[in-house]
C-alpha cells in the first residue's frame, strides 16, 4: 500500500513541486535533487501522514524543510563574498550615480506580467554573491519573516539587513543597465 501511493504521488506531484523547487534555487540540478530528497523523506515517514491535508501540502511542507535546508548547507559552505563590485581597482568606492529614476508611466504592475522583464531579473538574481542570493530568495521569494530567515542561516538581523540592501543595490543598477536603459 505503501509504495503504490508513493508511486502514485511521485506521478502526481513531482512536476508542482519541481515547479517550486526550480523558481527557488533556480537550479534544475540541485531542484530536481531537492524533489528527490523530499520523496525519500516521504517514503522515510509516511507513517507521519495523518490525511488532515492533502498529500501535495505534506510534500510542499516537507519541500519547504529541505530548501531551508539546502540554503543553510550553501550559506555555510560558501564562505567567499566578492566586494568588487563595490569597489574600484584602485580600491575606492565605485560612483553609483549612474542609477536614474525609473518612471515607467503606469506600467508598474504590468511589469512583472513581462516575460522578458522576469527573465532579465532572474538573470541579475543569478549575478547576485551565492550568499546574498540566498538571503534574497529566502527572504523575498520564500516571504520568510526575517527571525526566521536569521535563525535558520544563523546570521545576525543586522547582517541580513545589510546583505538584502547591497543585493537591491546590485539587482537595482543590473535592472538599470539591462531593462530600463532599453526601454
């Protein structure tokens, strides 16, 4: 019984919460890694099941852990943050006055309808340190409360706050070079 309703379930819901998998670590690789751990602890505590819920939000619950815990195992396994992109060869601050007002008439929420807009926005993301991305992603795309997203990587609320500023700053001035300076 067991394994038929894993097996059923891995045929249901493998392709939602890689869905989900992919948007958060923007990885394929390391998505379909997670998935695949989120079936195995499945298999591992199916007793666990009660049925209160549909199985798909025990196994985005159980996705949920692991992807706190994939960025955990990262955070601490990436120790090396490049500053270079704030400052110069000469090992003075780079001039950030080059970022204009975005005035984008109205087009605001249509924005991030914008196909190209959200890839271009991914590909700035990408560019973002291994460890602010995280931060990033944990913070704005998973909407975890900043305690939470502090205790699990164990960073102090005043580092969080500092890495999610230099990323807007970065992801700002990528968006500027890379969508609003064409539009």
């Amino acid at each position: 019984m067991k394994n038929e309703t894993l097996k059923s379930w891995i045929e249901q819901y493998s392709g939602p919460l890689l869905k989900k998998a992919l948007y958060l670590l923007s990885n394929k690789e390391d998505a379909q890694d997670v998935v695949q751990d989120v079936f195995i602890a499945a298999f591992s505590n199916y007793e666990s099941f009660e049925g209160k819920s549909q199985p798909l939000t025990w196994l985005m619950a159980i996705l949920n852990r692991k992807i706190a815990d994939f960025y955990r195992k990262k955070y601490k396994s990436e120790p090396n943050i490049r500053l270079d992109h704030f400052f110069d060869e000469t090992g003075s601050w780079r001039n950030n006055d080059v970022l204009q007002d975005w005035n984008v008439s109205g087009e605001e929420n249509e924005l991030l309808d914008n196909t190209d807009f959200n890839k271009t926005l991914e590909e700035c993301i990408e560019k973002l340190p291994a460890r602010w991305k995280i931060l990033l992603k944990m913070y704005y795309l998973e909407e975890k409360k900043a305690a939470e997203v502090s205790q699990e990587l164990d960073v102090s609320a005043t580092n969080l706050w500092k890495v999610l500023q230099r990323s807007r700053m970065q992801l700002r001035e990528c968006l500027e070079f890379n969508w609003f300076s064409r539009v």
